[in-house]
C-alpha cells in the first residue's frame, strides 16, 4: 500500500487515482499526522444491467417460445 503526502497527493493526482484502483488503497498523510485513505468505489451496476438487442421478433412469439419450453 502507497502512502502519499497532502502535498504529493495533490501534484500526482492522477498517478494517486490509478495506484488506488490499482491496489484497492492509498493513504494520504496530512503534516498533522493524521491519515486519510482513498478506496475505490465498487462498481453499483446490476449482472442483469446487459445491452439490448436488435431481434427481429414479436412479443407473440417470444411467449409462443416460453410456453413451448413450459410444456417439456
């Protein structure tokens, strides 16, 4: 785990960022002492959240093909 100053941190944002989503922490030490750490926040999006696409078919058709699997 990295551990920056107040002041690197504020130059190397970027490089602070990256190291961060990197090894999931970094510390941020202030000249108090005092320390700060800086987590990535986790992905919110839902398994079930998948792009849509162009299918040429009814909705007729789609429960025609649901009630046919129901009967096997």
């Amino acid at each position: 785990m990295q551990v920056y100053t107040y002041s690197e941190a504020r130059q190397k944002l970027a490089l602070v960022l990256k190291n961060a989503e990197d090894t999931g922490k970094v510390l941020i030490r202030r000249k108090d002492g005092k320390c700060f750490a800086l987590v990535p926040e986790k992905n919110m999006s839902s398994p079930l959240d998948v792009p849509s696409i162009n299918a040429k078919i009814t909705t007729q058709e789609i429960v025609d093909f649901v009630r046919q699997g129901r009967e096997r």
